[in-house]
C-alpha cells in the first residue's frame, strides 16, 4: 500500500474525532517521520483541549443544576452586573432565564471572551433563553443614590421585568456578594464563571454597555468612550482634565479630575 504523504495524514488527523484519532494513532505507531509525530501530537492536544472545554461547559451547567436540586426549584433566573466601577456611563444589569437544556456552547464570564464570541453568544441566549433583559443604573442615579443603593435598585428593576414577561423564578441567582432583595436569592462567588444563568447574565449585560458606550462616544467625542468604555484608563482620565467632564461622566467617582464642564 502507497505510504500517504504527511500532508494527507495531517488532514485525516486535523478532522479525526476521538474515536478516529485512537484508530490513527495506532496506524502511524511505526512512523517516525517528524511531520507525522507533530501532526500526531498537535491532534492529540486539540482533542485534550476540546474535551476540557466540553468539561468546562457541563459543570456551568451542572452546578446550576446542583443548585435549583438543593432549593427545590424548577425555575432559576441568572444575575450579574457590568460597570460597577467605571468613570463615566451606566452600570448595566442582566437577568436571564436559562434552561438547563439550552446548552450554548464557548458560554463564560464575560470577561474571558472575546468580542466576537460575547455577540456570538448574546444571539444564541436571546433565542434560547426563557426571558431575559438588560437593565441600567444611570449616571444620575448613581451620583445620587451611591453606587450600592444604585446596584440594589437596577437588580430589583431586573427581577421585575423577568416577571412581567411572564416568567417566574423560584430561585435567583446572583454573582458575588448577597444583596437581600429577595428570599428566592443565593450568592455565589464567581457565579459568572460557575454557573450558566449568572455567566449568560454578564455576557447580555458587557454586549448591552459597550453598545451603548459606542454611541456615546460619537455623542461626546474626545474621551475615548468606544475603547475603555468609560473605565479610568490613562487615555481616559488625560482626557478629562483637558476637557473636563461630560454629562455622561459620574461626577462622584471624579472627585480627582474634575474641572468645569464643556457641556
């Protein structure tokens, strides 16, 4: 039989799943031409880092799992918070409902993923979630109410839009810290990278804010708004003691850099 080429064997090895790697591994034992043993390797890794992922992924879901089983619950509604600490812009809050069926795949914190991959997957939990919403925090509320009682406020709002959808969770998932909104809440550290609600709740939340971080950059040109999204950046923060500040900035988290504003 004609020996194939490396080439070839690296394409077989590049579209094998397990099973077919197993069986090729065992063929190409005896080969010992380098680009086969490279191709062979590189394979293996990929199939390691696939596994790993699909790991990854089932125990977001397990664990949410876990945690409606332990509170008797049928319903689970995921929280999280996006621009709790920024200079300027909204805090925005998500809240989704998602099935333990609604398996979306490269679904993470938010923080973890790529642009691309947090729209990718703010489409898929828009279609495959049993509600959802994105509320905001504003500027005014914030600089007005402080920040904690802001945060409370945004939650509460979140919950209620779930609810006026229709849908009605028994038990409320929130990252972090306990708020004591409600008695259906559990806190849970590192929900967004733990548990698949709470981590489809950051990802709507981050796509929300930096959207709306985009236009407020075209509204109040200078600051830099589309790139750090009102985060205090150098670029930022340089910019604000040449322009001062904007109705858009949170003149209580700018006690350092405030001059007369521009607008």
């Amino acid at each position: 039989m004609e020996q194939l080429t490396v080439a070839q064997i690296r394409t077989q090895l590049r579209q094998a799943d397990e099973e077919r790697f197993c069986v090729l591994e065992r063929s190409l034992a005896a080969d010992t031409r380098k680009g086969v043993r490279q191709a062979v390797a590189a394979a293996r890794a990929r199939l390691d880092a696939q596994a790993a992922e699909a790991a990854r992924l089932d125990g977001l879901y397990d664990f949410q799992g876990q945690l409606m089983m332990q509170a008797g619950a049928e319903v689970a509604l995921g929280l999280d918070e996006v621009g709790r600490g920024p200079l300027a812009g909204p805090l925005a809050v998500g809240a989704v409902v998602l099935p333990l069926d609604a398996r979306i795949e490269g679904l993470d914190d938010s923080k973890r993923l790529s642009e691309d991959e947090r729209v990718r997957i703010t489409s898929q939990v828009k279609e495959r979630a049993s509600a959802w919403t994105v509320q905001y925090a504003s500027v005014e509320h914030i600089d007005t109410m402080g920040i904690a009682t802001a945060l409370r406020d945004a939650f509460a709002r979140a919950i209620a839009a779930i609810e006026a959808a229709g849908v009605h969770p028994d038990l409320i998932l929130l990252d972090g810290n306990p708020l004591g909104l409600d008695a259906r809440e559990v806190s849970v550290v590192k929900g967004d990278a733990r548990v698949a609600a709470i981590a489809a709740a950051s990802v709507l939340a981050k796509v929300d804010r930096d959207a709306l971080m985009d236009q407020m950059d075209e509204r109040y040109p200078g600051y830099g708004f589309a790139q750090h999204k009102g985060y205090g950046t150098a670029a930022h923060t340089d910019a604000i003691r040449r322009l001062g500040l904007s109705p858009l900035h949170r003149t209580s988290f700018c006690g350092a850099f405030t001059q007369e504003s521009l607008f």
